[in-house]
C-alpha cells in the first residue's frame, strides 16, 4: 500500500480476479459475471473452489481418506465444467484450495494469488441467495480486504462491462469511492453515472445539495470532484441526484442497460482497508438488477504503466 499525489491509499494490481465457484446456479452466475469482467481486458481468471481441511472432518468420518480422494475428484471434476465455460480468449486458472469454511478459503487464496477482488453469486432480492453461499457472502461482505463482487440471480449477459454506475452520498468514504470509480472507468474505456443518493430517513445532513456538482463537492472532497468533472466535461461521464424518503423510493426511476454495473463504498464502521456493508448497500443490493461491486473503506486500487488493465 502507498499514498498517490492527492494523498489516497493505493494497492498495485495484479490483473487477477478471483471467482469463487460452486456447482450450483450460484457458483455458475459468478463465474459468468467473471467472465464479462474480465472479457476484452488483460487480465486472467482464478476460479476456485474451497475443499474442507483435513483437520475439519478428524474423528467425525471413520474412512476420512477415502473420503478425502473421492471429494477431490469431484470437485475436480467440477472445476473441469467450470473451466470449458470460460471462452478461449480469457486465460482462466482452476484451483481447490482448503479452508476451514468458504469465505476463510476465499479470502486465504484471494490473499495467496494476490487477487483484485473476489466474485461470488448472489441472489437479487436477497443478500442470503443460498445456505451454501449466504453465510459466505454475509461474512465477505463484512471483512474482505479487497472488492467483493455480487452476481445478481440468473446472471446472463456476456459482457463486455459496458457502463458504471456509482452511487455515492453524505456517508464517510464518498471520495475514495468516486476516485476508485474515475480511475476503473476510465481505464476500461466506459461511461461514468455518477448517482447522488439522498435518503431523507437515513442522511444526517438537514439539507440536501442542490446540484450533483454540489454534492460532489460536499461529499467527494476536492480532488475527486475536479476528477469527475473533468471526465464530465469530457463527455465520458454523467451525474444525476436520486433522491427519496427510502433507498427503494430514491432508485425506482433509475434505468439499467445491459452489461451495466453498479460501485457502493463500505459503511462508517468499516474500518480502514476492510469491507463492511452498510444498511444502505444492502438495500441497493435487495433492488437493482446488475452486479455490484462493493469496496472496502479507503480502497483505490491502482494499475501502473504496462501492468495488467481490468
């Protein structure tokens, strides 16, 4: 971790990204929406699965090493599926790797294979999609160190991304996640939306900006304002106010496009380099029908001349 020019903290890139996959419609929707993140980019796929420790299954299975050989080869051979979906012009990689649950194992290999961020399946509608994967999520999406990246039910377009939507409000860490999503849009090559999100029952500020630009600058901070605009003086990005008594009264009106995907920030009580979702996110999550990224407190990630692109 370093500081940039404009003091935000900022992780080298290593063009990985890390699917966490199970055999499931779940694990087939992350790998799907890896698939669309990483088509047309640099960048190759790390498709995991997580296989119990030894230690977890000692004294409970009387043949615990046969039991041992015939889970791995079934899960090897579910990885082999995995991989004949991924198309030929994405470098993807299959792994088992152990872990004394799901999300330990994928945050251990994230952390191993020096991942950009973790893609798992999620439900839209719910943030507990499945018993196999929901405490997984809800535990990621309250400790990961990097993005972790919600596929939304049934997941089907082939990418590649096409546009990003970030929200940002009066919460605290508006302005690494306007920088974070300048920074991801611009290097993709895509349409920025920027969207103020003003909920009357949950802001602590009495009165709303009267202009994006406005809020912005109230809640982004300085630097990631002259960023954005820049990009909307360009024609390469957009800002609009949603605004309402609740989450789902302010986001009804919002239109999504194909291939599109929405950026949220962590919570207040994240703590600096650590994901927490927050009250907001989650109902973000329960109503949009695209992928979410969500973004640990503090967090740009950076890509250096000549590294890998994502």
């Amino acid at each position: 971790m370093t500081l940039d020019d404009n003091g935000f903290m900022t992780w080298p890139a290593s063009g990985k990204l890390l699917v966490g996959y199970t055999a499931t419609d779940v694990g087939e929707d992350a790998l799907r929406l890896g698939i669309a993140l990483a088509r047309g980019r640099d960048v190759s796929l790390e498709i995991v699965m997580i296989i119990p420790e030894d230690n977890v299954f000692g004294g409970v299975y009387p043949h615990q090493r046969g039991y041992g050989s015939i889970l791995e080869r079934q899960l090897a051979t579910w990885l082999d599926e995995a991989a004949q979906m991924v198309p030929p012009d994405i470098h993807a990689t299959t792994r088992l790797y152990p872990g004394d649950s799901e999300e330990n194992g994928l945050l251990s290999s994230a952390d191993e294979l020096d991942c950009d961020l973790i893609i798992i399946g999620g439900r839209r509608g719910s943030i507990f999609p499945r018993f196999e994967m929901g405490s997984c999520a809800n535990a990621l999406l309250h400790s990961a160190n990097r993005p972790v990246v919600l596929a939304p039910k049934n997941y089907s377009d082939e990418g590649p991304i096409a546009r990003m939507t970030s929200f940002f409000g009066p919460q605290p860490g508006a302005n690494n996640l306007v920088r974070h999503s300048v920074d991801r849009a611009s290097r993709r090559g895509i349409p920025l939306r920027l969207i103020s999100l003003y909920v009357d029952s949950e802001s602590r500020t009495k009165q709303r900006p009267e202009t994006v630009e406005r809020a912005l600058k109230e809640f982004a901070g300085p630097v990631s304002t002259t960023l954005a605009m820049d990009m909307i003086r360009r024609g390469e990005a957009t800002a609009v106010a949603a605004t309402g008594k609740t989450v789902e009264d302010a986001i009804s009106g919002i239109e999504w496009h194909e291939n599109d995907i929405a950026v949220v920030g962590s919570s207040r009580l994240a703590v600096k380099g650590r994901l927490f979702i927050g009250s907001t996110t989650t109902k973000i999550l329960r109503h949009i029908p695209v992928p979410l990224v969500v973004i640990p407190s503090g967090y740009v990630r950076t890509y250096e001349k000549g590294d890998p692109d994502g």
